[in-house]
C-alpha cells in the first residue's frame, strides 16, 4: 500500500492543518510530512502554540501506524509525550516520524518537528492502540 493522502481523505484535522507529504519509506516504516500552520495556531508570542505541535506529530505518526500496518487498523493515541525544543513562527513545518515497534494490539513511534530553516523544534514519542479500522469515521468530500 502506498501513501496516498488524497486530500479527500485526509481526517479534518490533517486537512486543517494542511497535512502534505514529502517522502514516505513504508519499508523502513518513516514518513516525512509537512504541515502549514495558520494564524489561528499562534500564541501570545506569535509562535505555532505547543498543542498543535504535538497535534501535528500525532498526526504523523498515527497516519504512518495506519498504512505500515496496510489499512488494517485506525490507531488511537493511548499517550503522547513531547519535549519542546524552541520556538516555531508560522511557517511550512516538517515531520519526520518512525514506527519503532508494532505488535498484537500497540504500536510505538517518534517524531521529530522541524523549523522551515531546518532547526529540530520539538520530539515526540507515543503509544498508540491498534483497533480494527472499519472503515472512515468523518465525512469526506465524495460523501458531502
């Protein structure tokens, strides 16, 4: 199964936060994603606030579980934990995520947030449930 992110299909969620990919290697279970944070993600200090970050490695490394494990099933966040390393303006972000290790019913990966000048900004590590997919949970554009 290849990486398809038809932006049809993105969850919302992906989809607001402009989820592209860049480089996908199923084989060495990584992906590379971007992200385009918007205005309405800033904090006091006109930064990217930290909960999108993290929402944007979630969402790297959920929709790597889904396809390395081919569609099978729709992995659910048991625990996040990020470290913030700096600062994050409003520009086009990077995400490099791997599976670590995936078994009967749990799943772990990490992340890895990039600055658009290349700067390591923020890690993540999660474990994630491993439920059977049945199908897509939310509307998309050909059911709307």
């Amino acid at each position: 199964m290849t990486l398809g992110y038809d932006p049809k299909f993105r969850p919302p969620s992906a989809a607001w936060m402009d989820m592209m990919p860049v480089e996908t290697d199923l084989e060495n279970r990584r992906v590379r994603l971007s992200f385009q944070p918007n205005a309405d993600m800033c904090n006091f200090g006109g930064t990217v606030q930290g909960g999108f970050l993290a929402a944007m490695m979630d969402d790297a490394m959920g929709s790597l579980a889904f396809f390395v494990l081919q569609g099978k099933f729709a992995p659910a966040s048991i625990d996040l934990q990020t470290h913030f390393l700096m600062a994050v303006p409003l520009e086009r972000i990077e995400v490099e995520a791997r599976i670590i290790r995936t078994g009967k019913a749990v799943a772990f990966a990490e992340a890895h947030l990039f600055r658009s000048d290349g700067e390591l900004a923020a890690r993540a590590a999660s474990s994630m449930k491993l439920r059977p997919f049945t199908g897509l949970q939310f509307p998309t554009k050909e059911t709307t």
